[in-house]
C-alpha cells in the first residue's frame, strides 16, 4: 500500500483551488463498512496560527475547571 503516513498534529500544506491552505491533521479512525482509515482534517489560517511553548498552555485551560 502507498501513501504518506500522517499522524495527529502534523501541519501539511496544499493548492487547492488557486489557494495555498495549511491543513492540521487532528485525528483517525477506520470506516466501519470499507475499515479504509479516514482522518479528521482541519484547515488552518496562516493568520490565526499561533506557536506557544505547551507549558503554557496551563496559564489557558486550568486543570480544576476543564475534564477530558
């Protein structure tokens, strides 16, 4: 089977359109009727992209208030 292996969080970029969009690969799952593995695609907006170490990311999700 050909293909690039993609996993969560990998930043990809294409021209779609006459556009140039970064997408963000932001999970997997396998098909129940074909089991193809589809994965869960989100476009990205140079604009709105930002680049923060994750320690950080405490000081914007408390840990009391927010479950998983």
């Amino acid at each position: 089977m050909g293909g690039v292996a993609l996993n969560k969080g990998d930043l990809f970029t294409v021209y779609l359109e006459g556009n140039v969009m970064t997408i963000c690969v932001l999970g997997s799952y396998m098909e129940e009727y074909s089991g193809e593995e589809m994965l869960i695609l989100a476009v990205v907006s140079q604009d709105n992209m930002l680049h923060i170490p994750a320690d950080d990311l405490d000081m914007l999700f408390p840990q009391k208030k927010y479950l998983n």
